[in-house]
C-alpha cells in the first residue's frame, strides 16, 4: 500500500509541482486519505492520495481480490478566487472513501453525490467523474495491479445533475461544450438544460 501511495504523490507532484497544502481525514473502518491542493497560477487543484492504496471491488463480488481491481485517485480543479473552496478538502475525501465505505466502483461517467455543498454557498454537492489520461497520466503498476486512474471531476448543480440521470454523462458533457461553460467556475450556474 505504501509504495503505491509514494508512487502516486510522486505521478501528482511532477505533473502538478509542490502542493501547497494538505489535509487527512479517517474514517471508521477506513485507510487515511489525503487531499492535496496544487495552485497552478489562477487554478487550485485538488487531489486525493490514498483511495489508490487498495483495489477498488465489484460489489456483486462474493470475494474482493486485494491485488486486481481498478485503482483512482480524485482531481478536481477551480478558478482561485472567486471563492473559499478549501471546504472541498472534506466532501473530496468522503468521495474518495467511498469505494471502501460502500463497495462502489468509481469510473468515468459516473455521478458522485456527497449531499451537501462542496464548499460554502456551492452551486454544487454532486461531481460527473471525467474519462483519465488528460492533465495527469495514467499511472502503470507492476503486474498483477492494474495502473492508477487520476479522475477529474466536474462539479454539477442539481438540474445538471438530474438531467445526465435521465440523458446521460455524454449528454450532459456535450450541454456544457456548445456554450463553451467555464466548468472550472466555482460559481456558475447551470447551463440551459431543455
């Protein structure tokens, strides 16, 4: 488990610099996650450490494999600034423990909801979990782990959030395109939804 988590700050810090901070959280019956905030000019990045340390299970499973399995970390990026978003360090790391907590498998296209305000006076509480490979490489693990998943996440109101239930992560991607919405605006509203 420690040399994978060593290997995913170090994948995060040469692809995002230093983290200029960092904060754990533990949660009963779960490991410690980490969540580090990157500033990269006018952007804060936030990424989770520690949701990789196991494979995430097929619920359905009668049995968890502990080597194979999918493996992610969390990322999600705002303009700075424009609000207090370091309350996201929280909501992040629930998020990031879900997959011990409640067995699921986070993956791209999937909708994350933590119920609450991703920070104060948020438009959101709910993220679309966006396809790996963009800002932050995969990263391979020796056989038999499969690599390590940096997700972005795109935070949602709840119409956008209600909307990609019934139309789809595709959909709703494409909504967000035609405008050209500022995904990274910790203060905008939700796109025209039909």
């Amino acid at each position: 488990m420690g040399d994978v988590l060593a290997l995913v700050e170090a994948r995060l810090r040469s692809a995002l610099g230093e983290p200029d901070a960092r904060a754990a959280v533990t949660f009963l019956g779960t490991d410690r996650i980490e969540v580090l905030r990157f500033i990269d000019g006018d952007i804060a990045r936030y990424a989770t450490l520690g949701m990789s340390a196991h494979p995430m299970a097929d619920p359905t499973a009668a049995l968890a494999d502990p080597l194979r399995g999918p493996r992610a970390e969390l990322v999600l990026s705002v303009r700075a600034g424009l609000a207090d978003t370091d309350p996201v360090l929280r909501p992040l790391a629930v998020l990031a423990a879900s997959p011990q907590v409640e067995g699921v498998v986070v993956a791209a296209g999937a909708s994350l909801d933590v119920g609450e305000p991703l920070w104060s006076e948020a438009p959101f509480s709910s993220v679309l979990v966006a396809e790996s490979g963009g800002l932050i490489e995969d990263l391979e693990l020796d056989e038999p782990l499969d690599p390590v998943r940096f997700l972005p996440l795109l935070p949602m109101t709840a119409n956008e959030a209600a909307w990609k239930r019934v139309h789809g992560a595709a959909e709703l991607q494409e909504r967000w395109l035609t405008p050209g919405t500022d995904l990274r605006d910790p203060l905008r509203r939700s796109v025209t939804l039909d």
